[in-house]
C-alpha cells in the first residue's frame, strides 16, 4: 500500500495545513440540519479536500457514500447511488450518511450525460449531509454553486509538509536528511501528496535517505495558461517564454486564441497593430501544419506569436483579468441553446408521436403560439423547465417566474399528501370523575341510577269506540328525505 492511502488522516485534527477550512468543515458538521447548504470544497489536488471530508465522517460517526470520476456519472448513476443516499437513513448503525460528489467539476461527454442535472436535483431534495469536492471552482455549473456553501483550500507552505514526512519516516525507520525533507517539501509545490509520494518512491528499498537521492522522483509540475499569458507581457527572456509554452497543456493552436484575447489590453494602436501582424503569421503556420501534417512548424507558430507579441506589448505587464477567448464564450453560449433546442423538441415530439424534424418545419410556429396562450399548462404537461419554457415564449424573466409557481404548487402538493398519509393521532378519552358516595349509602344499580333511568313519555288513552291499531313507527330523518 503507498503511503498516502496508508497515512490518510483519520481524524480533522490530523489534516496539515488549512486550519481555516478544518475550522469551517466542523462548524458546518455541528450545526447540520436538513436546511443547511451543501459543502464545495475546491482548491488545487493534493491538499487534503478528499481527507478532510472522511475524516469528518469519522469524527462524527458517519456513514461515506462517494461517487468520483473513476464511476460513470450519469444521471440515472447519480440518482441511483447518491440520489437514494441523500434521503435515506444508513443501515450500518451510523448516525447520518454523508453524500460525497468528489471531482464534481469534471464530468466529461456522454459518459456523464444529464450528471449536472442530477446532482442540482440530489442538493434540492437531500435529506442528508452533503459535500462537493472539485479542483476548479468556476468548472462547475452556476446553478450548482448557488446552492452550495464554498471552502477553498489553499497549497500546503513547505515549513508545513516537512513535519509531515519527518513523521513518516519516523514510522517506517527511515533516516531521512533535514535537506532531503526541505527539498521534498519545496519540490511538491503545496501538494501534500504529491510530497508523500515522493517520499515513498524515493525511499523505496532505502534505510537512509539524503538530499542526492531526492531529485530523480520530483514532481513533473505544469504550467498554466494563466502563467505565460502574465510572462507574455511581463520583461520575461525570450528563451524563457519559449520554456513556459512547452510546459503548458495546450497546443499551439490552443495558445494563439488565448494569446489574441489578450491583445486587448495593449494600449497603443500601432502596437496593436504590430501584435496582430505577428498573429495572422503564426495562423498561415498552424494553417500550413494542418493541411500538410507536419507538425515541426508548431515551433515557429509558437515562437512567432509568443516572441512578436511580447516585442508588441513592450513588458509593461498586463493590469486587467484574463479571460478565456471571447469566441469560446459564444460558442458555449450556442451549443448550450442547441442543447436547450435538441431536448424541448424531443419532449414535444414524443408526446406528439411527430419526427422531430417534422415538428421543426412544419408545427414549431403553431406550438409556439399555443404555448403563449398557456404557458403554466404546458410546462406541467411536458415538465418543461425554465429554459425549455423560454425557447418558446423568448421572455426568460416570465418564464422563470411561471416554473417558479409551478414549483411552488408542488412543494404545497407533496406537503397535503404528506398530511393525508399520516395516521390521525387517537385523543385520549379522560374519565369523568364518579359522585362520591355518602357514607352507609349503598351504590345504586345500574337499571335504577338516575342517569341511566330512561325518559318516561306520557301515553295519551286511546278515544272511546275505536279499536286499538298497531302505532305505525316513528318516521326519522333518514326516512323523510328518502323520496326526494
């Protein structure tokens, strides 16, 4: 077993570093109700957002049902597994379960088709614990974050991490150098696993470790796109900025739209200018790459957009926030309304029995008129939500608010049917209090107690001459309304 699984920390107050977000995690813990907001934690990997969420289960006898990006995430998973958890009590003995959504920012394709959907629905309906666990904060669905309560944890310092794996060492008799530790610590960056790891590969086989042995199992660090944009217009040497674009993820082609959203913030015209010179060249190489399959000019669209641009920018640094291009912007916008488009038109088709092709060029008008006329009765009939509801009334303020009331409707709806499936609470009948009898009074029968001593009703005689007939009965009130 490696040693980050083998040293996971069992309990909140064994987690190193983040004390603020320990504090805020068991605060959170203490004062749970079914009302309380979902945890998200997010911070970068490695720095204990997955330890620290079971070791709170520990600490306060918890149950853990996790679902990660090892498992499929679609949405029948989720409401399956995390769905079920979230409203049912645990079976094990423990006092609650806690739902934990780990790399919630990370579901990908088909294979997590309608998981975002799903968990908005397991927060709106939970009736357990839950935490959410992802690295990029803004890589989850605006919706999602609104309902959640956010706990960022931050890198791990080296002064931090080096009792850490001092203390390991300790616990496998290794002699390990303070050098060797300093250096393990300052090469992980913050990610306390990351050092763990390192530790154990460099340890591996050893009795005794110093600082020579250290270097062949640091970690592989990345640069972000962040970072090169920040150097792109900082006084960074040329060899330099060629270094940072061959550690960045991205492809050239990637970097060049990155690189054209930041011109913006070049303030002179004839800079401009000079920058988007140097970027229509550095596209002619990506294009040539492309249509030629050969990939060695990546390296002079790289040099040319990267080295031109900074010589246009002058190294006076970039004072604004950077932002991914604006065309990627738009295009997130246009397929998510081709994704709101694709489902509103399978749910009016289906119920139809009309080929969604059909029903675009030939009904889609008509409906949409009908739509306006009832708007409320067609989104209970077809369980529209806001965004369906709207591409037909083209009015997202009044379409947000009829699936609000519908919402609402429904919430009072399953609240009455709650009440009618309770079983009636029996009142409880006093005993009346009995009239003390007086002394050497003996107790009456019941046939002679002058509360059970019926009525006596007068009987008038029959009139003389008339001979006795049988009295007809007494007609109730039943019998009176009968013929009616």
């Amino acid at each position: 077993m490696d040693w980050a699984e083998k040293y996971r920390p069992a309990h909140l107050a064994d987690l190193v570093g983040n004390k603020t977000a320990v504090m805020q995690i068991a605060e959170w813990a203490k004062t749970w109700t079914r009302k309380s907001r979902p945890l998200l934690l997010y911070g970068k990997p490695g720095i204990g957002k997955t330890s620290a969420a079971y070791a709170l289960a520990n600490d306060m006898n918890w149950e853990v049902v996790e679902l990660n990006a090892s498992d499929q995430r679609t949405a029948a998973v989720i409401e399956r597994i995390a769905g079920a958890g979230s409203v049912t009590a645990s079976l094990t003995g423990a006092t609650r379960k806690l739902i934990v959504l780990d790399e919630a920012d990370n579901l990908q394709g088909n294979a997590d088709r309608g998981g975002a959907k799903a968990i908005l629905e397991c927060i709106r309906h939970a009736q357990q614990p839950m935490i959410l666990i992802a690295n990029d904060l803004y890589g989850i669905s605006p919706e999602i974050r609104a309902r959640c309560e956010p706990v960022q944890f931050k890198a791990v310092p080296a002064r931090s991490i080096v009792p850490r794996i001092r203390y390991l060492c300790s616990a496998e008799k290794i002699s390990c150098s303070d050098a060797a530790l300093q250096s393990i610590a300052e090469s992980a960056g913050g990610d306390i696993r990351s050092a763990v790891n390192m530790l154990y590969a460099s340890a591996l086989g050893r009795d005794s470790l110093d600082e020579g042995q250290v270097h062949t199992s640091q970690k592989d660090e990345r640069v972000s796109i962040f970072s090169l944009i920040t150097a792109l217009f900082g006084k960074t040497r040329d060899d330099e900025l060629m270094r940072l674009s061959y550690d960045v993820d991205d492809t050239p082609d990637t970097i060049v739209q990155w690189v054209e959203g930041s011109v913006v913030h070049i303030t002179e015209p004839p800079s401009v200018e000079r920058a988007y010179r140097y970027l229509s060249r550095a596209d002619q190489y990506l294009g040539y790459t492309y249509r030629r399959q050969y990939h060695t000019l990546w390296r002079y669209a790289t040099a040319v957009m990267l080295l031109g641009v900074a010589d246009a920018a002058g190294g006076k640094g970039i004072h604004a926030r950077i932002m991914p291009p604006e065309r990627w912007q738009k295009m997130a916008a246009a397929k998510k309304q081709k994704t709101i488009r694709i489902a509103t038109l399978n749910k009016v088709s289906a119920t139809m029995h009309v080929p969604q092709d059909t029903l675009r060029e030939q009904y889609l008008d008509t409906i949409s008129l009908l739509v306006g006329q009832d708007p409320a009765g067609f989104a209970r009939e077809l369980s529209f939500d806001a965004d369906q509801l709207n591409f037909f009334l083209n009015d997202r303020a009044r379409a947000a608010e009829i699936i609000r009331v519908i919402v609402q409707e429904e919430k009072e709806r399953e609240k009455e049917a709650k009440k009618e499936a309770a079983p009636p609470k029996k009142a409880k009948k006093e005993p009346k209090a009995e009239k003390p009898q007086k002394k050497g009074e003996l107790p009456l029968p019941e046939a002679q107690s002058p509360k059970a001593a019926p009525a006596k009703v007068k009987e008038e005689p029959a009139p003389a001459g008339e001979p006795e007939t049988k009295k007809a009965p007494a007609k109730t009130q039943s019998t009176l309304f009968d013929g009616f």
